[in-house]
C-alpha cells in the first residue's frame, strides 16, 4: 500500500501537513496537481472536481468520519452534499481547521458538540 502524498494545502508546516494527511486523506489516491503539488480530490483547490468530490464525501460520511481539516469544498456547503446535515451526522466532533469554503458555508440549525474552524476561510 503506497501512502498518500498529497500536499494538503500551501502555508501549513509539514507537520500538520502529516497529521492532517494521516486523518483526511488517509488512503485516497493522489487526485490532481495544482501548481506542481500533488493532492487528494479532498484537498485539491479546484472547482473542477465537484463530482469526484461529493463521492469521495460521501464515502467519507458513510464512515462517520468527520474530520475535514483543510478540504477544499467546491460548492456551497451543505447544499449540494445530500444527507450532509442529518442531525446524526453531525452532532458530533466535526473539524475544518484550514477548510476552504469556495462558495460559502450555511451551518444554519446545525447542531455541533464541536467544530474547529481554525484557520478556516469562510
Ligand atoms: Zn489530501
């Protein structure tokens, strides 16, 4: 199993740049280059996935996995993500430390025990 390289996001440490790897892109293969860097569909900072990406969140979802840290969102959020913001879904520890919201984000009557947005572009 060849590990996941992607470059998670420009401006980061390569530490965090590791952990959020290990926690986001986890065993997705590389996606895409932008500006020479290599990145997952999650994190590549390109509307041009929009498809590619609403699979790879639901698969993500299907798995209760609700870290986000740095994922480059191409739509408006939530949307587009069909079952995105079921209170089941969501009333847990979800985290966008460094997401990029592209077209904005709506958390109206969302219900989170905890989010990190740190360093989230919204
Ligand atoms: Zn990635």
């Amino acid at each position: 199993m060849s590990e996941c390289k992607c470059y998670v996001k420009a401006g980061i440490t390569e530490g965090v740049r590791a952990s959020w790897r290990q926690l986001v892109c986890k065993e997705l293969p590389l996606y895409a280059r932008h500006e020479g860097a290599p990145y997952c569909v999650l994190h590549y900072p390109g509307k041009d996935k929009e498809s590619d990406f609403q699979e790879a969140i639901d698969q993500k979802l299907a798995g209760e996995d609700n870290a986000f840290q740095a994922v480059y969102f191409p739509l408006l959020f939530p949307n587009t993500l069909v079952g995105w913001l079921s209170p089941e879904r969501l009333n847990k520890r979800a985290r966008f430390a460094g997401a990029t919201f592209e077209a904005g984000a709506s958390f109206f009557r969302t219900t989170l025990d905890y989010a990190g947005f740190t360093g989230a572009l919204l």
